[in-house]
C-alpha cells in the first residue's frame, strides 16, 4: 500500500490472500482493549493515552504525521506500563515515537 509500509504489494496479491482492512477501534473500545491489556495500569493514564492515540490519527490524517499510529502501538505502550509501573509516561512512548522524534518538524507535531 505505499509509505512507510514498503514491503511486499499487498493489493497485487489480493486475488491469493483474502484482505481485511480494519479501522481502529472507537476510544470506548480502545480504552476496554487497553485495559483488558494492562490491568494495573491506571484508568487516567489509560484515557490519557487513548486520547493521544487518537490525536495522533487526527495528525496524520491532516499530514502532519505521516505514520499511522495504531492501536498496535498503543498497546505496547500499554504492556511496557504495566511491567514496568514505575516508568514515566513520556519513557514508555519514547520507543514507539522515537523514529519520528529524529524529525525536527515531526517532533513539533508530536
């Protein structure tokens, strides 16, 4: 499908493959998925990083951002809170955000 999924032409392989497109879940949904993820992580940093997933989203799709975060992101950030309670929020997504943070007009967006 293009940038930055550079890898093999998925809609050329479509006649061998069955493809399903999904969007992201609404935030209700989100917010049960992550906490169903990270149990011990609490429900206002939970909605914190909800909200900001899907500010992101917003970011991209007004080109400010040209990477899709998706909720495979989101919990990951998830999962590394709830083994690791004591790291800060901004630690947690650094792993995730870091590619982008090398941009300095990306940083801004983010």
């Amino acid at each position: 499908p293009g940038f930055p999924f550079l890898g093999n032409d998925l809609l050329r392989e479509a006649d061998v493959f069955s493809v399903f497109c999904l969007d992201n879940p609404d935030a209700t949904s989100e917010f049960q998925l992550a906490r169903a993820v990270g149990p011990s992580v609490p429900d206002a940093v939970l909605r914190t990083l909800v909200a900001l997933f899907a500010d992101l989203r917003l970011a991209l799709e007004d080109g400010r951002l040209q990477y899709p975060y998706s909720a495979r992101e989101l919990l990951a950030v998830v999962r590394h809170l709830d083994r690791f309670p004591n790291e800060q929020l901004e630690d947690a997504l650094s792993s995730v955000l870091a590619f982008d943070r090398f941009d300095s007009s990306l940083r801004e967006a983010l």
